[in-house]
C-alpha cells in the first residue's frame, strides 16, 4: 500500500513535536533498511534501493524514481524521502561506533529480491518458488518489465533488482495458505501428527482428477488466478470409503494445485514459460508435495539444499560482485551445488486433466464460473 506516507504526513500535522523536529532536520523517514543503513553508517548515509523501496508503493518501476506527485499530493514532504540508490552502489562504510569495526555496506536489497538472485532468478524466465508459512513464486523478467495482465490477479511487477545502472525486472505472486495449511490440520485439528506424517500418507495414494476428496486450502482467501479475499476453505467429496490417506492427498494435491495457480498465473503474465524453477523453504522438504508439484507444473523442480539463507546470500553475492569478488552473479551462483530434482512422472494429458478437475472445484467453490477466467495452461517446456 502507499499508506506509509499518508501515515507520516500525518504524524507531522497531528503531534507538534513531529513538526518541529522536522523544521529543525531532526526528522528522518524511510524503510528498514533505510534506517539500518542510517545507524551502520553512524547518520552518514540516509538511503534506500529500489527491492526496499518498492515495499512503500511510491516508487516508480521504470524510472527509477520516487513518485513525488503522488507522495506530494498525500501531504508528504519530499524533503524526507531517502535517496534512491542501486541495490550495489553502496552506502559508505560502517562506524566502528557501532558495529566496532569499519566495513564497506557494499549491497542492500529485500528478503524476496534477494532470495530470488541467489536461487538463481537472473534472466529472463528463470524463477523460484519458495514454500513456508505460504508460498512465494517469483520469477526474473528480465530488463524491459512485464506488466500486470487485467485478467490475472494477484501478480505483482517489482524490481528484481538494480545493478549498477540497470534495472532487472521480477513477477510475483503469493498464496498465504501452504505450511499454515498443514500445521492447521497437524496441530490445531489433531488430525495428523506432524506434517511429515501427513507427507507419509499421502504417498500410499495416487493423485486422481476423478471424483476423490479436494481439498481447496483457501484459509485466507484467494489471490490468484481471482481475487477472492473473503473465500474460505473447502474440503469436499467425501464418502464413507475415505481413508485419512486419501485425505493427506487432497491436502498436498490443493496445496501443489494452488501454488500451480501462481506458477500460471506468473508465466502467463510473463507471455513465456519458466525456464528454470528451484524450489526451497521449509515445507519443500516433503518429498510427495515437491513430485505432485513437478507432475503438475510440467517442469523438472530444483529442490535448493541451503533456501534458509538465500536472502542473506543472494545480497552478499550482489556485493560480492559489485567489489570484485566474483566476475558476475551467474559465475557465483551456478558454483552452488546441485540440489535435488524432481521430474514430471505424468503426461501432459494427465497433467491438463488433472488441472481442468481443478479448475472445476474452483469455480464450484467460488460462485460464478464467470469469476474465473481460466483457460487451460500450457505445458512449461524448459529451453
């Protein structure tokens, strides 16, 4: 949202002490990392970068620029905006004051932008999926940026990141039910005991587009393909001959289904295919979630060994770079090893069965088929 601003302009009219304080120069205003950067630099550098900045929702994608008419017109003062740098261009060195040693702040990026570099989200088509509380799919774009398709919601156009002078454009988009999913039906229901179990289960049964339990995991609404805030969950198709096994596969196939819905809904609003997807986070380690994700996305699955510290890798590598440690990002992050890779074991005549069975669940469950304009994916070809 671009409350942020709005907030502060009105912090300044509402609290005197506010105001003289920024009369005065005492008054600063930016984004964490702005405020991390700020005290590092012992009040040097008063800055941020676009993968920060975009979080605000002032920034302008293909200027590289503070909106200031709009932040304007919200009664924000411009003199208060942080200085917009690339993510590399670094922002002085460190006050031994505060860190006790002085150090270059070579790099500065957000969580997603930077986990997205280090799993190796660098050209065009290249993404990752990261499962955990919900789950994040992101993919680079490239350098001229993919817009937002009216008929797909929930994608979001955001710099991948900025290095040097060039803009790297990302999509995004994010389902809030994954492992809240899963640690729902474990802990708050009983019905399992661990997730892993759940994982255990699931395997004794196969996947059917068929009249099987469906499990819609809409327990915080729905983003993508519609926007659907204020829908529920659904578990449906039960009968009397459903075993908790064919309910840990319903649970897995919703949850490998709707991450699906975000892998189309980012591909199609990309017009290109992935052509590479690494997967990581906590609840990627579920070996029978990662093969039902492969079976139904079409694309081989890089399941990453160390996603826990991609964020924090994916700036040290930009850093790295930007002084001289390594010749480019792709050289020191296709030195990573190898993760594990899960295969397509279906055809893609099961594979559009099985999506058009989920589809219909969909539009039963939301209302008006309307609602969804759905058409069938094509199959992701890796080049």
């Amino acid at each position: 949202s671009r409350a942020p601003f709005l907030w502060a302009a009105r912090q300044i009219a509402a609290h005197p002490e506010v105001a003289a304080a920024h009369r005065e120069g005492r008054l600063l205003f930016g984004t964490v990392d702005t405020w991390l950067i700020w005290r590092l630099t012992g009040g040097a550098v008063h800055a941020t970068t676009p993968t920060n900045a975009a979080s605000t929702g002032g920034y302008l994608l293909q200027r590289h620029a503070w909106d200031e008419e709009w932040i304007g017109h919200l009664g924000f003062p411009l003199d208060l905006l942080p200085e917009l740098r690339s993510d590399d261009a670094g922002f002085g060195t460190t006050d031994p004051a505060a860190l006790g040693i002085a150090v270059p702040l070579a790099a500065s990026m957000g969580d997603q932008h930077a986990a997205l570099v280090a799993l190796g989200g660098l050209a065009a088509g290249q993404g990752m999926c990261v499962y955990g509380t919900g789950a994040f799919v992101d993919a680079a774009t490239g350098t001229t940026p993919a817009l937002p398709r009216p008929d797909i919601s929930g994608v979001l156009a955001q710099p991948g990141r900025r290095q040097g002078d060039t803009s790297h454009y990302s999509l995004e988009a994010y389902t809030s039910t994954a492992g809240s999913a899963l640690n729902w039906l474990c802990d708050d229901l009983g019905l399992f005991a661990s997730p892993k179990e759940l994982g255990e289960e699931a395997g004794r049964v196969p996947t059917r587009p068929g009249r099987t339990p469906r499990f819609v995991p809409a327990l915080a609404g729905v983003r993508t393909p519609v926007w659907h805030p204020e829908a529920t969950a659904a578990l449906t198709g039960l009968t009397l001959a459903t075993t908790r096994a064919d309910l840990a596969r319903a649970v897995l196939d919703g949850i490998a289904h709707s991450v699906c819905d975000l892998i189309d809904g980012v591909a199609d609003t990309m017009g290109t295919p992935f052509t590479r997807l690494r997967v990581g986070g906590g609840v990627s380690g579920s070996d029978p979630l990662m093969q039902t994700q492969a079976d139904l996305t079409g694309l081989p699955l890089e399941r990453v060994s160390d996603s826990a510290t991609a964020s924090l890798r994916g700036t040290a590598y930009l850093a790295g770079v930007a002084q001289g440690l390594w010749s480019s990002l792709e050289e020191v992050v296709e030195a990573q090893p190898l993760g594990r890779i899960f295969e397509p074991a279906i055809t893609a005549a099961e594979r559009a069965a099985q999506r058009s069975a989920w589809r219909d669940v969909l539009i039963a469950h939301l209302g008006d088929p309307a609602l969804l304009p759905l058409k069938a994916p094509e199959p992701h070809t890796p080049h």
